[in-house]
C-alpha cells in the first residue's frame, strides 16, 4: 500500500469515528456483549427497563408538568433557582446586531461546556445578586456566566462581553479559580485539567480559522450558516464542525496518524476492523456542547434537524440511573469499591452501556408521555428526564448525592 494511500485510510477511519454512527456501532457491539454475559465488569438486567422508566416519566412530569421540555443544554444551566440570567444577558447585548448577539451567546456556551466536566460533591457558587449557593452543574454554568460578565475571556477591556483565542491561551488560572471561587474549603474537582482544556481552546480557534473566523468560537455560527442549507441546519453538522475544529485541545488521549481523537477509548468487546479495531468514541462534551448550541442558533435563524441523529451522553448521571435503579449490575465488588479513571475498561463499558440504554430507555418513555419521537428526541428525554432522574436518585441513595461509581476526574470528561 502506498504511503497516500494508508493516509486516506487513516483520514477515513479518523472521519468515521467522528459519527453519530459510530459512537452507536461500537457501543452497541459491547451491549450485546453485556447481553452475552461476556463482559468483565457489568451485567445487563433488562427487565428492570421499564421500571426506570417509570420513574424518568415520574421526575419530567414533576419538573415539566406541561411537557414544554427543552433540549438538554446549557441554557437551561443559566436559569437555575428560577432567575432568569439569560434575559438579564440578552438584555445587556440587545444594543447588538443578531449576528453579534448569537456570536456572544456562542462564546460563553462553548467556554462554560469546557469547564464543566464534573465538579465534585464538595464545591459550591456562591452568587451575591440571587444569595444562591449553587453546587455542580449549574454552580459551574453560573460562575462561568458572571466569570463572562467580567471580562475573563475577553483580551479587549472595551468589549468584555465576548471570548478571543488570545484571552484564552493565556488565561491566568489564578483569576479563573478566583471566579469560581475555589479555595481549599470549597475545592473543584479537575480544576487544573479544566484550565488547561480552555487555553488549548484559544489554540485550537487560531490554529482554524475556516471554523472559526474572527479568532472567537462564536465565530462558528458563521461557518454553520454557510453549509447551512438554506435556514436548515443538521445537528451532526455541528458535531462535526466542533470535532474538527477542538479535537486537538483533549489531553492524553488515543491517536490515529498523529491526529488526537477526543474523547475515544479502547474496550476488547468494541469490535471494527483495521486501524479503529477496539475504539469506542463518545464525545461527550462536543455533544453536549452541541445540545447546548441549539437554542442561540435557532434563535439567529437557523432550524436544527436531525437532533435525534446524536446520541445519549454516556456521564455519570445517566449512568447512574442504571445503575441505580438495577439496569446495570455489578459483577464484581470492586466496581463500587474502588475508584477508576476514564481511560479504564470498567469506565468504557459503564459508558458504551450508557448509551445504548438511552436509546432503549426513550420509546418507553415517550409512550408514557403520550409524545412521539419528532415531539421529544433524545436530547428531551434526557433533560426531562434521564440525568435529572440519575441526579435524584443519587441524592436519595448516596449522602451528598454523587455517582454510584468512584471517578477520577480530569476535568475533561464527565
């Protein structure tokens, strides 16, 4: 084979790894090797399905009593404990055009995502204009909104309302842990992981200029509108515009031809052939970063479609509702026991479950509810849903309300 020749495969395989498709083809091939027995860490008990279903119905009645659900973003972060942060924001950027408005939105969305990948059971925000004290989450989605307000990420002191690759590669990580407010009484799981992950963002805008004109992440909405067709946006388009462009800021991870892969692990039980035998991607900050870019898009125009072409987040909340409510079995102590780290089987397996049990999960859900899928896809169901029912079943189960399984975060992952 000639060297272009293995290249292409290499671009191939990379390319398809990066697919909706893919996450759900490896993940199903470990699903039904759970179904087999054939797993080393889990067991799979699928009559308890429609118990847990039952109670995601239950949680999105309580939360949603109308079924007005939004899609699982960040947006919805913003508003926690009832204050509306994100008209008192849109009020502040009304003297700007649409475009510049979305920008801005784009901007913040793209950084507060990055940084909220699990912050502990013990860290809190403590905001001053609600008296709120804001844990997980949303603390994280708060402190990153007002952490914008000031001008963190911007490196133009005349335009603080905007994120620029310069504020970003050189973000002082001093400042950033004194906006979240974290000290060694109120510690952030993954603080330096995270920090690290938002200033290989600001490389990451430079080094693409196609994907993000301006040197700003908001300048995305104007590479989406241009393959946009017409006011029609797919939702894997956005995928794969933000794996394209951000694959180089995740650390320590699986390459193929030099290129990093993100979030993408290996598992005996993944399947594939040639050079992607045994990978299982997920991509679970760029999907959910691409839930989260739903809102400010359509509100510039644009219709996003195919939103139930992306898959389940495989984290720990979703997990956790398996886990808790004995979908997931346990087949060893040492899955609760102990604590493990992203890149460990046990992890990979509890994650590709994941996401094949939220595709299971939503049918019976959405009957439930009397919705059809074009009415509540995936990203619904889970808002509604599975991560707030993994949540409420943690705080009922575990004091203090944290996952089942013991992780150890590096801030860019869960």
């Amino acid at each position: 084979m000639s060297s272009s020749s293995a290249r292409s495969e290499t671009a191939t395989a990379i390319e398809y790894l990066r697919t909706p498709l893919a996450i759900r083809a490896r993940c199903e091939n470990i699903f039904q090797a759970a179904r087999a027995d054939k797993l080393q860490h889990f067991a799979i008990d699928m009559s308890k399905l429609d118990a847990a279903a039952d109670r995601v119905v239950e949680v999105t009645k309580k939360a949603y009593p109308t079924l007005a659900i939004p899609v699982h973003g960040r947006m919805n972060h913003f508003r926690v404990g009832g204050v509306d942060r994100v008209g008192e924001l849109n009020a502040i950027l009304a003297a700007l055009p649409s475009p510049a408005r979305t920008r801005a939105w784009i901007d913040l969305i793209m950084v507060s995502v990055l940084l909220d990948a699990g912050a502990g059971d013990a860290w809190r925000f403590n905001e001053a204009s609600s008296g709120q004290s804001i844990g997980r989450s949303e603390g994280l989605a708060v402190a990153s909104l007002h952490a914008f307000k000031a001008g963190l990420f911007s490196s133009d002191p005349a335009q603080p309302l905007r994120v620029d690759a310069e504020a970003l590669k050189n973000l002082d990580p001093q400042r950033l842990a004194d906006a979240f407010q974290v000290s060694d009484k109120n510690p952030l799981a993954g603080r330096d992981g995270r920090i690290e992950l938002v200033r290989q963002l600001g490389h990451a805008v430079l080094a693409s200029p196609e994907i993000f004109p301006g040197g700003r992440p908001g300048g995305l909405l104007d590479y989406l509108h241009d393959r946009a067709d017409g006011t029609r946006l797919a939702a894997p388009q956005i995928l794969a515009a933000l794996l394209r462009g951000l694959g180089s800021i995740w650390p320590g991870r699986v390459t193929l031809g030099g290129v990093n892969l993100g979030d993408v692990w290996r598992h005996p039980a993944a399947g594939g052939t040639g050079e992607t035998e045994g990978l299982v991607p997920f991509h679970k900050l760029s999907q959910w970063l691409s839930y989260s870019l739903f809102e400010p898009l359509e509100l510039d125009g644009l219709v996003v479609e195919q939103a139930g072409a992306l898959t389940g987040l495989p984290e720990y909340r979703n997990g956790g509702l398996f886990f808790d409510m004995g979908v997931l079995v346990a087949k060893h102590d040492g899955v609760t026991r102990d604590a493990h780290k992203p890149g460990d089987e046990l992890i990979v397996e509890w994650r590709a479950l994941t996401v094949a049990l939220l595709d299971r999960i939503a049918d019976p859900v959405r009957k439930k509810l009397g919705k059809a899928p074009e009415d509540l896809p995936l990203a619904k169901v889970i808002e509604g849903g599975t991560w707030a029912t993994g949540r409420v079943l943690a705080a009922e189960l575990r004091p203090g309300g944290g996952s089942p399984i013991q992780l150890v975060s590096d801030g860019t992952v869960f």
